[in-house]
C-alpha cells in the first residue's frame, strides 16, 4: 500500500468514496442524511487538494485509490 499526497487525477476516485461514505450514513440514519448527495463538487476538491493548509492523502493498493484522509493544520 502506498500513501501520498492527493491530486487532481484522484478527484474521481475520492468522489467515489465519499459517495460509498454518504450511502452506508443515509441507509443507517435517513433522517439526517440525504441519498444521493454530493460532499464536495470536483472544484471544491481542486481548492482543497491545493491547499496546503487542508491536504488530502490517498491510500493506493496496486495503483487504485482506495482510501482517503483529509487533513486540516491548525496552531
């Protein structure tokens, strides 16, 4: 397994797992979340991958995004 630094070529990858996210919270609490929503647009993905300030790492398995973390520093 490889860690590093998301790009913009992951953004498909991560939307795709965020959707998986989404889904498992709405099948368990359909009173809170929405099915079929979306978290982040892919521009909203672009401002975050290059913000230093809020950087998302992928996890890869034999070249395939399969994990994600995104991070935020604060002093």
């Amino acid at each position: 397994m490889n860690i590093r630094r998301a790009e913009n070529k992951d953004i498909d990858a991560i939307s795709d797992l965020l959707s998986q996210v989404l889904n498992v919270h709405y099948e368990g609490r359909p009173d809170l979340f929405k099915g079929g929503a979306v978290k982040y647009l892919p521009e909203e993905l672009m401002d975050i991958i290059a913000d230093d300030k809020r950087p998302i790492f992928v996890a890869e398995l034999d070249e395939k995004v399969c994990g994600y973390a995104f991070c935020v520093f604060q002093q």
